[in-house]
C-alpha cells in the first residue's frame, strides 16, 4: 500500500501519517496536563469539605456533651447511652447555626459510656453535603475492634454477669508514718513500702478497696525551772569567774551543748567534760558507680548517719573528739535561795523562775490514746501517728450466662435495668463490646 504524501506551498513532500500522529500527540500532551489538573481540584474540594464536615460534628458533639451536663444525665455504667435531639441544641442555645456551616442541621447524637470515655454516634441530617446519609454509605458488619479512624461509630454493648461475694479482712498489724509510701496508691491512700504484714487473700481474689484506720498516741513532757527567791547581784553563765562578780553559786550550775566532733583535742579545763569517739567517711555509690560521700567526706561518727542510704565507708578511721563545758552564775552581796530540784509550777516562797536552769522532763507514761485536754504552757504534747489496714476483696463465681447479652434480652432476663443491676453488691456485671462505623 503506498504512503499518502502531500507537498506544501514550497513544493516539499508532507509525510500525512506522521501529521496525523502529530495530531494525536498534541491531544495526549493536552490530556495529561488537564486530568491531573481536574483531579487535584477534585481531591482539594474532597478535603475542604471533609474538614468542614469535621468541624460540624465537632461543634455538634461539643454541644450535645454540654446540653447533656446540664439538661440530662450522662450515663455512669459501662455500655449505657442516651439520645439527644438535634433540634433541642438549637432551641436551647447550645448550638448556633454559624457552628454548623450556618445551616440549621437536624438528626440525633446518641452519647454511649465506652469504658472510661464517651462515643458519639452522630446521625446528622438536613445539613447539606455533611448529611450522614449522603457523606456515607451504609454500616460495616459487626467486628470486635475499636475501628480507629473512623468518623462515624456505633458501640454495641454485651452483657454477662458473675455472683460475687465481698470479704473483709481483719485490720492489719500497726505501721509509722515512716514505713509508708511518699505516693498516693490508686485505693486513695499511701500503702506500706513492706506489705508483709497486710493481711493475706486468696490467690483467686481481687482486691476492691484497701481501707486505712489511723490512730493517733499522746505523750508529755515537762518544761521546768529552777525558783528563787531574790533578784540579787547575779551575772549570766560563765565557767570562769567574770569581770565584777566574786562569787560563784554552786546551786546555778549548768552545762553547754555538746560541741561538734573534731580531729583535735579540746584545750583541757577543770569545768570541760571531753568525749571521744571512731569516726569513718561514710559513701554510697551512684549509677555512675562513683562514691558520694556524706557530710563532704569528713570523718563521722556512725550515729550521726543515715546508714540505710550511706551504706559503705573506707576502711581508715580516726578518732574525733567533742566536750561541753560546767557553767554558774556568779554574783555579789546577798546569795540567792534556789530551790532543789526542777519544778514546773512556782513553789511556796520562791516566785522567781530562772529560765537559764531550764530542762524538759520526758514523762514516765506509755504512750496512751487518750488526750489531754488540760494542755499548759509548761506541758508539751508529743503526738505519733499509727496506721493499720484492711482489704476488701472479691471473689467470683463463673460466668452465669451461657453467652453475652445485648441490653434489652439482659435486662429481660435479671428482671432489673443494668443501673441497678450494676450497683448489687452480690453481682458483678462484665461488659464486652462489638461495633460498627459508616463506610466512606
């Protein structure tokens, strides 16, 4: 077959078939360009009024969650649910037109407790292209996953029940205050770091609840003075005579405070008492396995550390010395008349209290329950607290029905709604779930 050939006005030979492909070239170049165009245009608006849609049932959700905690009540048991009519978050100004694509939708929300949170299955209508029914097709079959990601979900609740039986233990053993977690524990209270002296349970139980009983003990001591019964010439405590007194009183004698250990001798006086002791450098080792010492690494003696956290010490060890020193008052003229011993009220005859003779006397009594209400301000209340538990746990029988029931067949069948069902105590109502959502 001969090609077909044309010339043009030059007189040259025009190849008709490589025009003709030339033709069809330019249609595919044009077509290639347009398509992607009209398609991306297409995937924009999807989105735009995807994320519009979006914004309406949020603003839809939002508002029925509102008008529910105000108007009705939100369901507490697992699986419960209640209905709210569009309409009604309109006519009660928890919804304005403006939140929902200023058009007034229509439907229902119906808001289902799915375990600690809310669903919200919204069927929306009359709202233009975010109607439910032209947005979506129809449901899913059942499946027992939380579909994620889905816009439109429906929980539906089964029900089964087990006969339960609630025990209480007797209180535990007393613990301090010290033995005690810094943390709140999920039961409200702060438990003991060592649960050896709880009470035991069965393997088989669960705990419901771990109940606190807290006791609180009183003791007292005694702030006393020595009495007098003149003012007198008298100077403050001195161990040595001071500048302008010439007598010491024997009856005013005192001592100091204990000074801080030292690696050095104390300077010896007749009036200083000085006391020795070991001292090591006490450590625990971090995560870095490096030593952190206590008190900067200087030597201490053991009863001034905390062992349980400084476990370790190098093996040198020194001796450390402290010492406290006598003191009186010194005086001049007529001697003053003290009395014997510490009291804590004004004896006969003495009205004067010396409060640099001051001690406090622990008293001889147990630690007892009972407060004095009588409290002076010489009498110190010294207060400790003791902490004793028990547990309430559950046991459980085995499932009672042969299989799961929807709502209105387990309600039938336990002659009581799930509300009060749910709230016997010789039951415990298990709730597992299936769902459905809209196919986009």
């Amino acid at each position: 077959m001969r090609r077909m050939t044309y010339v043009d006005k030059d007189g040259n030979q025009i190849d008709q078939s490589f025009e003709n492909r030339k033709l069809l070239l330019k249609f595919f170049f044009v077509f290639s360009i347009i398509i992607p165009f009209i398609l991306i245009v297409l995937i924009i608006i999807t989105i735009v009024t995807n994320n519009k849609c979006i914004s309406v049932y949020d603003a839809i959700k939002k508002a029925s969650l509102e008008y529910a905690q105000d108007q009705l009540e939100l369901p507490d048991v697992e699986g419960d649910n209640i209905e709210i009519n569009i309409d009604n978050l309109y006519s009660e100004q928890y919804l304005k037109s403006s939140s929902t694509d200023n058009t007034v939708c229509t439907g229902t929300v119906k808001i289902t407790k799915y375990k600690e949170t809310y669903v919200y299955t919204l069927d929306v209508k009359n709202c233009n292209n975010c109607s439910i029914d032209k947005k979506y097709k129809g449901w899913s079959k059942l499946q027992n996953n939380y579909p994620t990601n889905k816009a439109i979900i429906e929980v539906i609740p089964y029900y089964n029940y087990y006969d339960r039986q609630v025990i209480t233990t007797k209180w535990s053993d007393e613990y301090e205050e010290s033995e005690l977690s810094d943390e709140i524990s999920d039961y409200g209270i702060n438990l003991p770091l060592d649960s050896s002296k709880l009470p035991e349970i069965p393997p088989e139980a669960t705990i419901v609840d771990v109940e606190n009983k807290i006791t609180y003990y009183y003791k007292y001591s005694y702030y006393k003075w020595k009495w007098y019964d003149i003012q007198g010439d008298y100077s403050d405590f001195s161990s040595e005579k001071p500048d302008g007194y010439a007598t010491i009183d024997q009856n005013t004698e005192r001592y100091t405070e204990w000074s801080e250990y030292s690696l050095d001798y104390p300077e010896a006086k007749e009036y200083r008492k000085i006391d020795t002791t070991t001292g090591y450098k006490y450590y625990y080792l971090n995560e870095n396995n490096k030593k952190i010492y206590y008190n900067n690494g200087k030597y201490t003696p053991k009863d001034e550390v905390d062992t349980t956290i400084y476990k370790e010490r190098d093996d040198e060890k020194v001796t450390l010395y402290r010492y406290r020193d006598r003191q009186w008052r010194w005086y001049n003229g007529q001697k003053r008349n003290y009395s014997n011993r510490y009291e804590s009220t004004m004896p006969e005859g003495k009205p004067y209290k010396d409060d640099g003779l001051e001690i406090i006397e622990a008293s001889r009594n147990n630690w007892t329950t009972q407060r004095d209400t009588n409290l002076t301000d010489y009498k110190i209340e010294e207060r400790k607290v003791k902490i004793q538990f028990r547990i309430n746990y559950e046991i459980l029988s085995l499932q009672a029905l042969n299989q799961p029931l929807e709502k209105s067949e387990f309600e039938s069948t336990v002659g009581e709604n799930i509300s009060k069902f749910n709230d016997r105590e010789d039951k415990k109502m298990e709730v597992t779930y299936k769902f459905k959502y809209r196919k986009s």
